[in-house]
C-alpha cells in the first residue's frame, strides 16, 4: 500500500524534533560534514501588508509520485518501492554527478561526505513495511508530521500529502 | 494489433518503450539498432574511465537480454535504418528490404564531430562518446600509454576527459577555440573562475586556439598545429568539440530537420505517427519558444516516455525544456540556466561572490534571462525550477519553502530577490 507524508504547517513549530528521529534513525553523522535528510525552517517573511508571516516547515523527499531524480540519475540508483510508494536508492554505482540534485525542486538529495555519494531520505522504508512509522513521525509532539496509506489520505480529504505539493506548486503544467 | 518502430536504442529509445509498453501490453514493439548492445548512457563513459563504476554500470537499464524479455520487445541488432518514408510509414533498408508501421518514434541520438582535418584518423586521437570509446581510452591508461595528453574542447565531455586524466596522474592541456571556457554557457567572469581552479589543480588551459591539423612526430608523439601556428605536443589528443545529430539518413524524407528534427510538445514530427526523441531531436525551447535540442540524459529519458505513450494512445507532453549545463569535475561544479546568448549590454547585471558562491545572472524589464552559478549543486533543483516558473510566469513568486531553503543555504537576500522571492530575515 502506498504511503504518503503528510505535513500540517498549522502545527508545526520547528521544534526539530523530526530532525533529530531522522539523525537518529539514519546514523547521519554531523561532524564528519553529513547533512540531515530532514530538515526544519523557521522564518520571518514580510508580508505586502506590512505584517509578518512566521513560516514554521519540517521538509524532506516529497516522495513525488512521478519523481523526477529517478529519470535524472544517470546510473539508474533512483527507484520507486512498489509497496511503500517511497522513493529509495541503491547507492552502489552514484557517481556524484548531483544529477538527481538538479532535477529535485526540493533540494531532497544529500550528498556523504565520506565518498560524495547522494543519500537522502527514504521515508524509513524498511520501517514501514515493518508496520512501524518514520522516525520523523515518531518524533513529532505536535502530529504536524504524519504518514498514512493513500486510502487514508483519500477518507481524510486532507489536502496536505507532500507528494502532492509539486501539483501545488505549478511546477507542471498538466 | 498495433505495430510500433524505435530506431535507435538509448535513452530516449528504452524509456519509450518502456513506456509504449505500460499503456498497450499486446502492441508489437520492433527496435532496431546500428550495435548489438543494450542502451547505455554516454555520460558516463568518463566515469567508467576513471574507475568510479565498473562496466556494466554504463548500462543503466540492465542487460540487454533482460530490456528484451521484459519489455516483449524485438530487437534487431546491427540493422540499421538507412532511410524512411513517413507518410507511408515505412522504414527502408541496406539490404533493400521494407517494413511498415502504424507508429515510428527516431531516436537514432547524436555522434561526436571529428572534423575531416589533416591527422585527425592518426592513432592516439580520440573521441569520447561512446562504450567502446571509453574502453579504449581505459585500455590505454592502464596499460600506461599515455604520458601526457592533449584535449581539444573546453566542453562538457572536454572538461570530463580532463578529468580522467587528473586521476592518472598525467599532465595535461585543455584548448578551446572560443574566447573562454564553456563559452555557450558561461559569462565570461564565470569562465575565467574555473580556468583559474583548473589551473590551480594542474590543468593547463588555453583558449581562443582553433586546431589546424594534427601531425606526428618522429618519436610518436602528436602535435596539434593551431591555426595561429601555435603547437601543443602529446602522447595523446582527445577531441571534444561537440556533438552531430544522427539525422542524415532523412535527408530528403520530408520530416522537418534543422541539426535535428523538430518536434512538438508530444514529441510528434510534421508527419501523423512518426515521432523522435533525445539527441536526434529538437524540441520547443520554453524560454525563447524555438526549437533546440537540449541534449542532457534527463531531457532524453523524458522525451522518450512522452513518445513511448503518445504512439500507444496515452497523450502525454515535454515540458520545461529550459537549457541547462551542469558541469561537475575535479570537486568543482558549475551550473548555467537560460540562453546566455539573450543577454545584453543593456540587461540588468546581479553578481555576489563569497568562499561558497560565484553567481552571475542576468534579467531583463522582460524577465529573467541566464543565471550562472558555481558551488551550488546541492541547490540547482531549486534554482532551476525557480527559474523555469519566472520563464512561465515573470510575476512569479517564489515558494516559501524554496526561500528558506535558498536562505539557509547562505544564498544572498539579493540573488533570492531576483529568482522571483522576498527577503527574508
């Protein structure tokens, strides 16, 4: 069954909680120049009206349903889990040609330090087949961050699924 | 029971007929190509030199016996197709032999120019596009054959073939006719940053030396003679100065070709049914609206699902053709967005550089017209699409995410104004 990541803004704090599940999870090693998969903005944007919006974002893979990194790699490393619906990778043969970074709206792909291969999230997918939630959603307080199965997305009527957003964003025509 | 041809298979010929595959399961699928091997991806045949992948990675798809059993495909190999007539559909060969069709899609891909000059056939000058060219040279660098070598062609697979040579340790000289480095696509205040790192790792560079003809000398060696009369001596001389589309055997067919054949968002030709794909094509620029091939794997993969489900009945279209060149070598990274031959003198001009970032970009009153940037791979997703949605729409704003993305990568205030987005704090 397809899974989907669900990102409520309303409740976000970027606490960096989801951070942290992610860096534990992912042994993402910080002082050896490792990036998080996940990462939390907090930002004040001046608004026309003068006021301020306060942007509170947890972000990661959107997993896109036609994910562009797959058809970018030139190596083939990109590939969609035909169970989970999560764009995972198999490292072996990246090139760090950072390919799949360009073809990414979302700035997704992290690059290892250690060999400069692209590492990124893969939304925890050996946790979810096992029934478990990503370590992300797991550290959430605020339920901001969830991750259900597409039927569940669809009874939600929820509008909020990040695979969706590059719809929202424009970035297609069709 | 429908009946599909693909004429050439890489990139752009897999993927449609992966794709053609997916919409129709019973449709007869005949693939014809000019090698008996399955599709690999010229990009990679520097890093296969090098050592960075071994050779099977160069295929992505996996085996040839593999694509064919999966895909239900037949595959005629070493048949190539020597000519077409398209309003009949009808794919004619060597042998005199014909076979028609109710849909082609040509994605016959481009070769690299050997330009017909005195010296060029001379043992030790190569080419570097396809597997069996990066065999050779791999071949010759083990074996230690090459102790100093020559590239002619500041390009994309130039700069990649120098870099090959960085890891062997042997010296070497880039030459280039233009007046700069990467001169389609680079301003040349970007140019002259990255002949200065390459200098620093070693790499000689000259430019604006257009090659004459190549000699050999008594002990072996070859010396590129320039058209100024200036000489470059090696063991070894590459020849990267670009790529011709691998149309000639449509001359006089009737398809609509310029270098390529031009095509229309569904990848369709000026005739019902026949359709092309990849570096053989030349598809709607989205920023300056004329066609352009713009020949980079992703373009090709795209372009070659689009045909794949338009010829078994699924509309589908390319979009966001915008040019783009990525250049990572040697742990630097350069990116170019747009046409840097739209800018001019009267154009506004933002530049800032600090110890991560080189941009220059530059816009209109009517838009955004061509950003350079070096040190920001990590970031270029979110750069070109910002520019491909300010190409779509000059009021555009930018997504808050993609704002305090840019921001938090260190990007200046100033450059996240001109994508299209507010400041921020």
């Amino acid at each position: 069954m397809k899974h989907i990541f669900v990102f409520d803004q309303d409740k976000c704090s970027a606490c960096s909680a989801c951070m942290m599940g992610c860096m534990d999870q992912n042994d993402i090693d910080l002082a050896a120049g490792d990036q998080c998969y996940r990462q939390t903005f907090d930002n004040e944007i001046p608004l026309a009206d003068g006021s301020t919006y306060c942007a509170y974002i947890s972000a990661a893979c959107m997993h896109c349903t036609d994910a562009p990194c797959i058809t970018a790699c030139p190596v083939g490393c990109l590939s969609k889990d035909p169970e989970t619906g999560f764009t995972v990778y198999d490292n072996t043969n990246c090139i760090g040609c950072k390919s799949c970074a360009m073809a990414c709206p979302f700035g997704a792909p992290r690059y290892r330090a250690s060999d400069g291969k692209m590492v990124k999230c893969d939304g925890c997918n050996e946790r979810v087949k096992h029934g478990l939630q990503p370590a992300c959603v797991c550290a959430c307080s605020f339920g901001a961050l969830t991750c259900v199965t597409e039927d569940e997305y669809k009874a939600s009527g929820s509008s909020k699924g990040c695979n969706f957003l590059l719809e929202q964003l424009a970035l297609k025509k069709k | 029971m429908k009946k599909i041809a693909i004429i050439g298979f890489g990139g752009a010929g897999y993927q449609a007929a992966k794709e053609a595959r997916r919409v129709d399961p019973t449709a007869t699928i005949d693939v014809y190509s000019d090698t008996n091997i399955g599709p690999y991806n010229p990009m990679l045949t520097t890093y296969y030199v090098k050592g960075a992948i071994p050779y099977e990675a160069m295929f992505p798809f996996g085996s040839l016996e593999q694509i064919v059993r999966d895909l239900n495909l037949n595959f005629f190999a070493n048949k190539p197709v020597t000519g077409l007539d398209p309003a009949a559909k009808l794919l004619k060969f060597g042998d005199g032999t014909t076979a028609q069709y109710d849909k082609i899609l040509i994605s016959t891909g481009a070769c690299a120019v050997m330009p017909p000059l005195k010296g060029i056939d001379l043992p030790g000058v190569f080419k570097m596009r396809t597997a069996q060219d990066a065999v050779a040279l791999k071949d010759a660098l083990d074996k230690g054959e090459i102790k100093s070598a020559l590239v002619i062609g500041a390009s994309w697979v130039g700069i990649k073939v120098v870099e090959d040579m960085v890891a062997y340790g042997v010296p070497c000289t880039l030459v280039d006719g233009a007046k700069w480095m990467f001169y389609v696509a680079a301003f040349e205040e970007t140019a002259k940053r990255a002949q200065k790192d390459l200098e620093r790792k070693g790499v000689t560079v000259a430019c604006e030396q257009m090659l004459d003809h190549i000699e050999q000398e008594d002990n072996g060696q070859l010396t590129a003679v320039m058209q100024n009369g200036r000489r470059f001596t090696a063991d070894s001389i590459a020849v990267c100065i670009g790529v011709r589309m691998n149309v000639g055997f449509l001359k006089d067919s009737g398809l609509e070709i310029n270098r390529g054949i031009l095509v229309d968002e569904t990848m369709r030709t000026n005739y019902d049914g026949i359709y092309a794909a990849g570096d053989c094509c030349e598809a709607m620029d989205t920023q300056c609206k004329i066609h352009r091939n713009i020949g980079v794997w992703l373009n090709a993969n795209k372009q070659g699902k689009v045909a794949g489900a338009n010829m078994a009945g699924e509309h589908m279209e390319f979009d966001a053709n915008v040019l783009v060149n990525l250049a990572h070598y040697l742990d630097y990274d350069f990116i170019s967005i747009g046409d840097i031959s739209t800018c001019g003198p009267d154009d506004d001009v933002y530049e800032y550089e600090d110890e991560t970032y080189y941009i220059r970009a530059v816009r209109s009153a009517n838009g955004i017209k061509c950003i350079n940037v070096i040190g920001s791979a990590d970031s270029n997703g979110l750069i070109k699409n910002a520019f491909v949605k300010a190409v779509e729409n000059a009021d555009a704003d930018l997504d808050i995410q993609t704002r305090c993305f840019l921001q938090k990568k260190g990007f200046p205030d100033g450059f996240i104004d001109f994508l299209g987005g507010k400041s921020v704090d």
